[in-house]
C-alpha cells in the first residue's frame, strides 16, 4: 500500500513545465529525499500533494485517495513542516501548538502540549514564552511538534532544515529516523546532499520540472551522490 | 471550530501592542464623548424648560393689552431636545432651538448654537456618533488589513490550510474573530449608554426603541467594514495593498463622498441667496390684502367684497368690528405666501438631500448618517416636523386674537384690551414630536439597503477566501 503516490502528475503555468509526468510511490516507513535546484519541481510537487495548486493533468494520490478530488480529506493523513515556520508571535509556542492541533482535530491536555513540544526538542523554559522571541531553530521544532501532534500516515516536509545549525539539523533527522520506524512516510524536498543521504531510503534527483533519477541511499556513498548530482547538473 | 479561531485572533489581536493603543484611544475618545454630550444634553434641557416657562409667564402675565399688539408682542416655541441626541446631535447645531411666533411673519429658527462658536466648530466636534461611524471603522480597518495578507506573508496559511481546514471555515473564523474584538470594545460603551438613557427623564418607549434601532444600524455598519476589510485581506497580495485599499474606502466612505455630493447637490439644486428668498418673499406679500394699510389695493377689493357679502354701505355699518376681519384677511394671505416659498425651499433642500444619498452604493457611511440622525431626531425632517406645526399653532394664536378683536371690540376702537385672564385661556403650544412609527416608515428603505451592504460585502469576502491559496 503506498501512502504518497504519483501518477503521472504535471502542472503546466502558461509557458513553463514546472513539472512534467512524475511517478512516484512512497510506502509506509520510507523516507524519499527529492534533490534539486531551485526551480526544479521540488515545491511543485509538495504543493500538489497538500492541494494547493491544481494538477494539468495525472493526480497526486494520499492513502489512495485523489487531492484534487477530496482536498479537505486528504489533509487528515497528511503533516507538513513549511521551510520557514513563523507561526504567532503573540502566542506561545504551547498555545501555537494547541491552536494548530484543534484546527486539525485534536486537543490534548496543556501537559501533553508540553511533552509534544519538548519531544521535539524545544527547551522545556521556552514552552510557555510567546513565539516572537524564538530562534528559527525554535519555530522549527514547534513546526514539528505541531506535524507530530497530528500523528499523520504522511509527512511533507519543504526545507526544513535549511538555516538549521548542524546539531539541530542533526536532532531533526533523529527524529524522522524515529518517524519513519513508526510506519509514517516522509517526501522531503532538500538541498543537502548529505542529509539526503544519511536520513533518506530513496534518494530522486530532479531537473527542470523532471525526476531524472530515483536510487537507494544505501546503494551510493554521500560523495558517489554528490558527483552524480553534479552530473545530472551539467549541461 | 469557530469558536477556537475566534478565541485565538482574539487572543492574539489582544496582545498587539499597537491594537491596544489604537482601541484604549478610541474607547477614551468614546467614552469623553459621552460625557460631553450628556453634559450638554443636561444643560440645554434644563434651559428649555426654564425658557418654556418663563416665555409662557411672560405672555400671561403681559398686562392689559389689545388682542392684535398682543399678536405683534409674540410667543416663543421650543424646540425639544430628545435624550438620543446624547449620542448624535446631527444637525441641531445649524437648525436652532427656538422659533418667535407673531403676527404676520413666519419666522426662522433662532439661537444656532454653530452662530456662537468659532470656526472652529465647522470641523466638527466630539460625540458618539462621530467616534462611531468615523473612527470605529477605522479601528475596524486597522484590526483586520492583515487578517489574511500577514499569513500569506508569514506562510502560516499554508500550515493552517494543511491542517485540514477549508478556506470558508478559516474565513468564519476570521470574521468572528475581528467581531469578538469590536463587540469587547463597544458592547460596554451601548450598556453605558442606555444606562444614560434610563436616567433621563425625557426618556419613553419611544426612545428606547430608537435606541435598539440606532445599535442595530451601527452593528450592520460596522458589519460592512468587518467584511470588506477581511474580503479585500483575502483578495490583496501582501499587507501594504490591503492597507492602502481600505484606507482608501474608509476615506471615500467617510470624508470625500459626503463632502463631494453635498458640493454636487448644492450645483445640481442650487438655493436661492437670503437676499433673493426675502426679494421673492416680499413681492408676493404686496400682492395681497394687508391688515394694516386699508389704501392697497386688495384691500380696498377686499373691504368691498364685505360690504356687498353684508349689503352695508360703510364698515362702520358691519355687525363685528373690521379691523379684526381685516387683519386676519391679510394674515390669510402672508401665511399662504409663507407656507409657498417655505414648501418651495424644503423641497429643494430634500431634492439636495436626494443626490447626497444616491452615492450610498458606494459610501455605507452616508447611509448611516442619515438613519442615525433620523432615530436621533436631529435630522432636518424633525426640524420640519417642528417648524410646521410651530406654524399651526402660531395661525391658531393670531386667529384667536384678530376674532377677540372682531368679535367683542367696537369698530374703530383702538382702545380696546383684553387682560391677563384673557391671555391665560389662550392656546398653548403643546409640540407632538415626530413618532416612532413615522421614523421608522421614513428609515425603512435606508435600512434595507444597508443590509444590502452586509450581504453583498460578505459574498464579496465569500469569494475572496474561495480563491485564498497556500
């Protein structure tokens, strides 16, 4: 059973392909990392699979269910961490917490918000103190905690680790290594090549608009994968 | 659901320092306001009753006086002010309270409380309803540029919209929101004004379902400004275009459509100078029969019409004394003069009126101007309504005493008087002002299309949010 499934999926803007005829199938447990320049197809894809943008033509499929068709639905079994999370600064980042669960259908008890949040690796100080004094490493483990908090069969995840310093960047594969042992089956769209390789079990290389390769991270070394990278690069 | 937005962006709009300064200077400014007015609204009801009183001690007590100088000595009417005028005073500045009432003249307003201050004055002054209809929506416009535009910036629509939430839900929510927050803020300052109310004594029924009315058409109006605000949120790009828009409709709302239609009114139905009016007056009360000049020709037409009416030869010959039939004959004539060009001018300041509130598709303000003012009182057809039956009180009056004069004085008796007990049983100007029920025929169609704002502001932000994408 594939809980993330491409078929076919395009989306054409007037005089670009910002994405031409991907296929892809992502099982539970499986992390696949989607490489690539900007403007590649990355955030095209992610934004297909959240609904956001309509598809030309062929379908993005969640837990066999078509986005387009049931954009609402769909959403249920669904997580997503944005590259930049900003979230209220006049809240808290417990009260931003329980705010987005109950948007999504869940209330947990403020020790449970707690404990969400600090199982995302957020200071258990900085619980409780309003969001607009919070790093960006910060917002981002409250991104996460609010993707956790919704216990989703899939997670979507758009840069989420860029402008992370190394150890948070670190904790934060820790933790979708953890995800993915619990049977949740992450896309993530990435830069780096490294992290790519060190947390991903699939690996697809994207260029203009097109998935030109898709391999096992344990079949290639982190250099073998940056040459290769750079030679699907090359003109 | 809605209740969880809702207690968030309240929440959150709460904790926005520049809300709070913005809302604290508004709530002051409400809250002086109503003080002020109260103040004034005491003040200027204690002196009309006083000045009821003495005007009314004054006729009674005038001594032994002939029935036709009493006429020429006069009475003053009152015009009441009413308790909701606390909240709007409309026009009452420009209209003047009193009106002298005497003999052969129809007279204008007078004591205009606008003659008695600077100009200054002519850029308004602080009441409620200048807060509430002026600076509410701007608060209004400030709390919710960026309900939609912030998150598109910030990126937290998409979060929000991944969690599973239609846009439609998220746009309620947006909506009841900003209204948690206006209600906060006005609901107190209603309350303190009907507690006013209540402490009024001038007070009825009447008055308390005006001032339901009154709360409801600022309700719908702050409705319009909620849903436009967060409709062109929704639609804008970023927050400084969301800014400038709606800025731009509250100053076309609220300043440049009131002030350029009433320019265009003043063109399109231009009134005569005073100077003219008087002119045109004048020529029409010479074409008619004058009680004190028995030499004009009408008069003379009309002196031998009685004599033939009677088959006398002389008027000393006539069973009543002349004078008196004479005078009210020439009083006939200048008050059907009067009523004419005082017709003739209302209706062109209601025709002017007219053009000011065909650009309410456009201004919801003007529309509740007028219906404010209409529930308060203060508006110029209350004035009218006084005016006119000032009016048909002062023909009774002066019919009465030329009668006296017809009836019990000999002919050529300019001696002839009447005493304090005569003026006593006079009739009194007992003012009906206008009612609820006339009002409220008068509003009807304002307020209908008012709600027609709402709804068509809030399918206009239906669809706006139908498009919002992550």
């Amino acid at each position: 059973m594939n809980i993330l499934e491409a078929k076919g999926l395009s989306k054409q803007y007037k005089d670009k392909a910002a994405l031409s005829q991907l296929d892809l199938q992502i099982k539970p447990g499986e992390i696949f990392c989607l490489l690539g320049q900007n403007g590649a197809g990355k955030t095209t894809t992610i934004n297909l699979f959240l609904g956001f943008v309509e598809p030309s033509a062929g379908a993005a499929f969640i837990n066999g269910v078509d986005v387009a068709k049931q954009p609402v639905q769909t959403k249920k079994d669904l997580a997503y961490i944005p590259e930049q999370v900003m979230l209220y600064p006049n809240l808290s980042g417990r009260e931003n917490l329980s705010f987005f669960s109950q948007l999504a259908g869940f209330k947990y008890a403020k020790a449970q918000l707690g404990d969400l949040l600090t199982g995302a690796g957020l200071q258990a100080g900085a619980v409780d103190q309003r969001v607009s004094t919070y790093s960006k490493g910060m917002r981002q483990k409250v991104g996460i905690a609010i993707a956790l908090a919704k216990k989703a069969k899939a997670l979507l995840l758009d840069e989420p680790t860029s402008g992370l310093d190394p150890k948070a960047s670190n904790e934060f594969s820790e933790l979708l290594k953890k995800l993915s042992g619990q049977g949740t089956a992450v896309l993530m769209a990435t830069h780096d090549i490294f992290r790519a390789k060190e947390v991903g079990t699939r690996v697809g290389i994207m260029r203009e608009g097109r998935l030109v390769t898709t391999l096992n991270a344990a079949d290639i070394t982190a250099s073998g994968l940056e040459k290769l990278y750079l030679e699907y690069m090359h003109d | 659901m809605l209740k969880t937005i809702a207690l968030k962006e309240f929440t959150d709009t709460l904790r926005d320092g520049r809300f709070r300064v913005a809302a604290v200077l508004v709530g002051a400014l409400l809250v002086v306001s109503v003080l002020v007015s109260r103040h004034y609204y005491q003040t200027v009801s204690r002196q009309h009753e006083q000045a009821k009183r003495t005007a009314r001690y004054q006729w009674e007590n005038q001594g032994s006086n002939n029935p036709h100088s009493a006429a020429h000595y006069g009475v003053y009417a009152f015009k009441p002010k009413y308790p909701l005028s606390m909240l709007d005073n409309g026009l009452d500045k420009y209209l003047g309270v009193s009106l002298f009432l005497e003999a052969h003249r129809q007279n204008e307003s007078q004591f205009k409380a606008i003659e008695d201050s600077s100009a200054l004055a002519r850029f308004g002054e602080l009441t409620p309803a200048f807060v509430l209809i002026y600076l509410v929506p701007l608060l209004i416009v400030l709390m919710a540029f960026g309900a939609f535009t912030s998150e598109k910036e910030s990126g937290n629509l998409r979060l929000v919209l991944s969690q599973g939430l239609s846009r439609r839900t998220w746009l309620l929510g947006k909506l009841a929101g900003v209204w948690l927050v206006l209600l906060t803020l006005v609901v107190p300052l209603f309350l303190i004004g009907l507690l006013f109310l209540a402490a009024s004594p001038g007070a009825d029924g009447g008055e308390f379902a005006r001032f339901g009315l009154l709360a409801l058409v600022l309700l719908l109006y702050f409705a319009v400004f909620v849903n436009v605000s967060v409709g062109v949120s929704a639609w804008a790009a970023n927050s400084n275009g969301s800014l400038v828009l709606l800025l731009g409709f509250w100053m076309l709302s609220t300043l440049v459509l009131p002030k350029a239609t009433t320019n265009l009114a003043r063109r399109l139905y231009p009134a005569p100078s005073a100077l003219a009016y008087q002119a045109a007056l004048e020529k029409d009360l010479k074409n008619g029969v004058d009680g004190h000049d028995s030499a004009n020709e009408f008069s003379k037409k009309f002196e031998r019409e009685t004599l033939a009416k009677y088959g006398v030869d002389s008027v000393s010959q006539l069973p009543f004394n002349y004078w008196g039939l004479a005078m009210q004959a020439g009083e006939e004539h200048e008050e059907h003069v009067f009523d004419k060009h005082t017709r003739a001018i209302q209706d062109l300041y209601r025709r002017q009126l007219a053009v000011h509130q065909a650009s309410a598709f456009l201004s919801p303000t003007i529309l509740t101007r007028l219906l404010s003012m209409s529930l308060a009182r203060t508006d110029l057809e209350a004035h009218y309504h006084f005016q006119q039956e000032a009016e048909n009180y002062r023909i009774r009056l002066v019919r009465d005493l030329n009668y006296e004069l017809k009836d019990h004085s000999k002919y050529d008796d300019w001696e002839y008087q009447v005493n304090n007990d005569f003026f006593r049983k006079t009739a009194r100007f007992d003012y009906q002002p206008v009612t609820l029920a006339y009002t409220t025929g008068q509003t009807a169609g304002k307020l209908v299309f008012l709600l027609g704002w709402v709804l068509v502001s809030l399918a206009g932000a239906w669809w706006a949010a139908a498009k919002l994408n992550g």
